[in-house]
C-alpha cells in the first residue's frame, strides 16, 4: 500500500540556516586521587607510592590494551542500506560514510521511492567508482515519480552487481540467513522495510534493529519550528506506522537532532580536496543537486548520515527512549506511559559531528 506521494516543494528546508544547538563543555571527569590514598591510614612510604602508581599505571596500560584489542577484534555489523539515493544529496555522502566506517560490514543495498530503477544505477556506480564491485544493488519498490537530478549521473548503467528488482526479497533471505545479526539502515521512505516485515510471519524478531533518518517529536525543519510532518514518514504513513509498531528495536534520527547539521562550503573544501574516485563522484552528485534542487537548498543537510552514525558510533548523540506513534498525517507523537519502542536522538553537536563525518570521509 503506497501512500500517494506529494510534490517535493514546500518541504519546510529554507530558513534552516544559522541556529547552532548549543555545545556543552565535556563533563568533569573522574578524579584519580583515589590511587593515591593512604592505605591502612599509615602514610605511604616512597616505595608504597611507586608500588601503587606502578599498578595504576600498569592497570591503566592494561585497560587501553583491552580497549585497543576488543575494537580490532569486534566484528563489524553487518547492515543492509535502504536509501532513496538519487533525490536530495545526503544519501549518496550516507553511502560513502557506510564505506568509511569500518565498524559497519555493508552486507547490500536497496532502494525505494520514485524510480528505485534508477535510483538502484546511481548506487551501483558509486560503489563501483568505490571500488566495491562485490557490494549488490536491488532496486526496491519504485513509486510515483520524483525528482531525482542525480540519477542522470548513471543513466543506463549495469554492473553484475545491480539487479533490476527484487529488493524487500534480498532482506528477508540475508535476515534468514543472519537471524538476529542485521541492522537495517533505513534513510528513505519506509515502503520496502513495511514490505519486508508483512512479508513473512516472525521475520521482524530476525531483525537486530531498524536505524531510521524519520520524524520530528519536538521540533521541524526550521530552528524553533513546532514539530511537524517529515518526509520519509508522510511519504508512507501506512508503512511507518507498520515499522513503529513491530516490535523491532528502532534508532530514531529525528529533525530534532539532523536539521541543523548543514555541511558548509568549508567542510566540503575538506572532503573533495581529499581527490579519491568516490569524492570526486560526491562533488559531481553535489554539483547536480545544489543546482537542480526543486526546494532551492543551497547546502547539505546530514539528515541521513546521523541514523549512519548511531549504528557505528552509538555514543555519538544521547538517545532517548520513547514510545513515539506514528498519526495520520506523518506526525510522530511521544505517548507518555507506554512502553518505548525507540531510542531518539533528540539532540545533537553540529560541529562535533561534522567533524566526525568529514575526517572519515576525507580519510
Ligand atoms: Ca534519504
């Protein structure tokens, strides 16, 4: 069931400019003196005290080996993007940041809305300028047409990789195939991931979690704005809400926490002067849309790369756990009383986060 799907303008972007959430000084951090206190109430002698730094030191030593070794050892978690690549810029800089995240094993992708063909090309190509020609493409569930400038960049393209369909099928077998290991990113409209969870009976309990870019609970697009209907949820209020009441754990990146994240000249200086094939692809797909988008943005907006980020770096941002319901119009409501169903960031750090994702892009 696809909701019919409204004109890209008049979504609330302009006037987004300027407000910066404010950047809390880092928390006092827990004094050491401790190590250093008299034991059995007699003073210490010197030999005591270097007995005592020598095992806080070592303890120190021991703990950062520890932390060094499990991050090399832990196993990256293996994702499936589920994106409308092809539309506003931030899916195609959502992939490259996949690619650069080595905490993440990109298991595939899929793609949905508008023409999730071509959609489906453009992710392809990038992979392949990427140097990812093992990563597989599935076009999605396409739906009434949008504006997607970018795909032009890969008009008529095929690789082994890139199939023409069968997008809601690839998830539901890598999620057999993986019972309880995968996160679904899902960065678009929510029509494939609905799809996959009517698909099968018990196929959401298979899923480890759902990190979504949707939704707005205490503000819209604009700073200070009320909350109001955001995209990827009012394109597909009936798969939303299919998505928000099945149980699987969601990681919710909100406008609260992504509309502010504008990605200014001079971070984008940063990231294409690092001329790799892929962000030289980026600048071309950025070049196209800030020159064709039918909202007139004159920047980026992370909006994608935060629910990227929550899966990879889960300490990023503070979440907050909430029951949010999904209304009629594409609202997302927190229900006080109710037992959560997402983690929200409500928050964010623009400039702390922006320089998480330009160093990895530009590395
Ligand atoms: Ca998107």
């Amino acid at each position: 069931m696809i909701a019919p799907v409204k004109p890209v303008d008049g979504i609330a972007f302009e006037g987004a400019n300027g407000a910066i959430l404010p950047i809390k000084p880092p928390s006092p951090k827990s004094s050491t003196a401790q190590a250093h206190r008299p034991i059995l109430g007699r003073a210490p002698t010197i030999m005591t005290s270097r007995i005592i730094r020598f095992a806080f030191l070592s303890l120190v030593a021991l703990t950062l080996a520890g932390t060094v070794a499990t991050a090399a050892e832990q196993k990256p978690i293996p994702v499936i993007f589920d994106t409308d690549i092809g539309g506003d810029i931030d899916d195609a800089y959502a992939l490259a940041q996949i690619l650069h995240s080595p905490e993440l094993k990109l298991l595939g992708v899929t793609t949905v809305s508008g023409d999730a063909v071509a959609r489906a090309r453009l992710a392809a190509k990038l992979l392949i300028v990427a140097g990812h020609s093992e990563i597989p493409v599935y076009a999605g569930t396409s739906t009434a047409p949008q504006y997607i400038a970018q795909t032009e960049w890969a008009k008529d393209f095929s690789s082994p990789a890139l199939h023409l369909t069968g997008g809601v099928k690839f998830m539901r077998q890598q999620i057999n195939a993986h019972p309880g290991e995968i996160t679904l990113i899902a960065i678009g409209e929510l029509t494939n991931i609905a799809a996959l969870l009517n698909s099968e009976p018990g196929i959401g309990a298979k899923v480890k979690a759902i990190a979504l870019m949707g939704g707005s609970v205490r503000r819209g697009y604009a700073p200070g704005s009320a909350p109001e209907p955001e995209w990827n949820i009012k394109s597909n209020v009936t798969a939303a809400r299919t998505v928000f009441t099945s149980g699987v754990p969601l990681i919710v990146a909100p406008l609260d926490s992504t509309a502010n994240l504008k990605l200014t000249p001079e971070w984008r200086v940063k990231i294409f002067a690092h001329g790799t094939p892929l962000n030289d692809a980026l600048a071309s797909l950025d070049f196209i849309w800030s020159h064709t988008n039918t909202w007139k943005a004159d920047m980026p907006t992370l909006f994608d790369e935060l629910a990227v980020a929550l899966v990879a770096t889960p300490n990023i941002v503070p979440l907050t756990p909430m029951y949010l319901e999904v209304a009629a119009d594409g609202l997302t409501k927190p229900i006080e009383g109710r037992p959560p169903n997402a983690q929200v960031a409500l928050t964010s750090k623009p400039a702390e986060f922006l320089e998480y994702f330009t160093q990895r892009l530009a590395r």
